[in-house]
C-alpha cells in the first residue's frame, strides 16, 4: 500500500503490533512520522531513544494490571 510516493505497512495482528511498540530498534520512523506530527503530536509514535523509553515505561504503568 502507499499513500502518495511513500510506501506504507498497515499492522493490525495484535502480536506484531505488540512487538512493534516494544521494540525501539529496526523499526525506522520515516518522513511519514515527520508528516503525521500534527496530527498524532510527539508521542512514542513518534520518538526514538530515551524519550521513546520514557513513554514507553508510562504507557507500561498504565497497561499493567498490578495498578
């Protein structure tokens, strides 16, 4: 699939979701994350590195059924 020029993987197997957004490496944000930051902000969509692992562990606080 592509959305004008750029290609695009659209994801919906709940499995490999789960391994996309555990993973911050392999997984390379494109030109498409550039483009999307008005609509979706800067969130762990979007980041990389320690700011990526940030949100990462807040979204594990809340997803955790130890709350």
């Amino acid at each position: 699939m592509s959305v004008g020029l750029y290609p695009v993987l659209v994801v919906h197997d709940g499995g490999l979701i789960r391994e996309i957004v555990r993973q911050d490496d392999g997984f390379v944000k494109n030109i498409g994350y550039d483009v999307s930051e008005p609509l979706i902000g800067n969130g762990i969509l979007r980041t990389s590195g320690a700011v990526w692992k940030k949100h990462r562990a807040i979204m594990d606080k809340a997803f955790s059924s130890a709350v």
